[in-house]
C-alpha cells in the first residue's frame, strides 16, 4: 500500500520509516524533502499553501502537522488551513484513499482537576491551541467523504532530542507543584507504532483515540525520578505557575483495547532510553 505523510517531521519521519519496514512505499510531504531518509520519497510542499497532487494509489493519508510558533495565527495556519489544503489534494484523488488519520492532542480537553478523561469526555478547551485543534479535527470529519477518519490525541511527545525536563533537572530551574498535576506523556517511538498500528489495523478502528502512555505521572514525580537518575538534588517545591494544559489523567484503554502495546509503558522506561543515547530526532 501506498502511505502519504503529510507533514513528515520528526514523528511523520518516524512513523514512515515504520511504514516502509512493514513493506509499504511512502511518500513524505514536507518543505525540505531532502532531510528524508531514503526509505521515504521526499515531495517538496508547504502546507500552508496549495499541496501538489496526490498519488493516485495513496491508500492511507497521515497528517502530523506542526505550527511554527506557538502563536494562534501559526497555530491556524498549520492545523486548520493546513489540513484543509491536503484535505484539497485528497480529493482530486481518483479513488480516496481508505483511512485518513489526523493527529491532534489532549489540548482539546479542559483541566478536570485531576479526574480521568477519554474519548468520550465533553471537549470543551480553554485555550487557542485546544480550540484551533478541535476546530481542525470537526473540519476532517466533515470532508473526509468515503474514507475513514481517525483522529488521534497525543500526549505530551518526549524523546530522542526531546529532553526539556532533563535540561530544567541538569540546569537546576526545575520546579516541582507544590500542587499535586498530572502528566499525560507519550514517547516519540510509541507515538509513531500507534500511527501505523491505527492506518493499517484490520478493523474499522473508532473515530478517536487518546494516545498517552499507561501511568499519568505527578509532574513532581517525574521530575524526582530524573533527579535521582542523573545523581541531581531533588528540585525545589514552589507553587505552580498557570502556565500549563490545566491537570487531567489521560486514559489509554480504548487504544489497548485494539491490542496495542507500548515499547514504553510509562515515563521511566522512555526516560531511561533517552539518558542511554538510545535513538535519533530526525532533521
């Protein structure tokens, strides 16, 4: 089969390396195409404006887009006007293509205080980037036509080159909540097998799905367990500042429903791997 990756940064890059081991042809969409792999036929487009057409046989469409700032009007350009244009492209296809899957985030849902939250809580987001992203994720539902539309809500993405909280532990500016709040996290590996897991399962797979790993971690716990790991002092404990995505507990059970498993189930083990040097940040 023949997968298009719209938008192939480093997870797209990831997910089609993954495609094309599984015996895929991919073909990745993106402003540089000469960053690619050779396992991926690079297609120079920007999003933002008219996207080239598709290949006639494209049977799966991945959109992992990504604004260049975190600005409301970057965030437009790259999620709704951005999907809106591929969403052009697929249809001058001949034959749609059988599933399209839309990556979006757990912004969508507001804090819930620490209560847990999945596909069937309300989606009623405080904040530009949640309201932009379900605005993107209404707009793929409403044009996706014959093919099936997955969205999939990711976590926070850490991993190779990833490595904000490592950098705050090390640099000693971070801060644990004196306030207990949650993480939703998912490592940058997992996150991609669960795009390719969700495009080619057998099944018809849901129209949502949240893609967090299996523990929401304390952020002070995740932040102790790093100290510890790099033989740093514990972080102080300050009152947290309103500057995050709110304190919620991202429940994964419908994706390991589909039977779905995890290289790395929780903060830990993906932490771990990454103060190893295991694995690259594609360019």
């Amino acid at each position: 089969m023949t997968v298009l990756i719209a938008g192939c940064g480093d997870l797209g890059t990831e997910a089609g390396l993954r495609f094309a081991a599984a015996g895929h042809e991919v073909i990745g969409l993106r402003r540089s195409p000469e960053k690619l792999p050779g396992e991926i036929r690079g297609v120079r487009a920007d999003l933002s404006q008219e996207v080239p057409a598709l290949p006639a046989d494209a049977g799966i469409v991945v959109i992992a887009l990504a604004a260049d700032a975190s600005t409301e009007e970057a965030y437009r350009a790259a999620y709704v006007d951005g999907l809106s244009h591929v969403l052009d492209a697929v249809d001058r296809q001949a034959v749609p293509p059988r599933r399209i899957l839309f990556i979006s985030s757990t912004a969508v849902y507001p804090d819930a205080g620490g209560a847990v939250v999945d596909e069937s809580t309300p989606t009623e987001p405080t904040r530009f980037s949640g309201k932009i992203l379900l605005e993107a994720e209404e707009l793929l539902f409403s044009r996706a036509g014959e093919s099936q539309a997955v969205v999939l809500r990711l976590g926070g993405i850490y991993g190779p080159g990833r490595t904000r909280l490592i950098d705050q532990v090390r640099s000693g500016k971070a801060v644990i909540p004196s306030q207990p709040k949650h993480t939703n996290r998912i490592h940058r590996d997992d996150a991609a097998a669960m795009i390719v897991h969700l495009a080619t399962m057998e099944q018809e797979p849901d129209a949502v799905y949240v893609g967090v790993d299996n523990e929401s971690a304390e952020l002070g716990d995740v932040l102790r367990f790093l100290a510890k790991e790099l033989q740093f002092p514990e972080p102080p404990a300050r009152p947290a500042s309103d500057d995050g995505p709110g304190d919620k507990r991202c429940s994964n059970q419908r994706l390991l429903s589909t039977g779905f498993t995890f290289t790395y189930p929780s903060y830990k083990e993906g932490y771990r791997a990454i103060l190893a040097g295991e694995g690259v940040r594609h360019p």
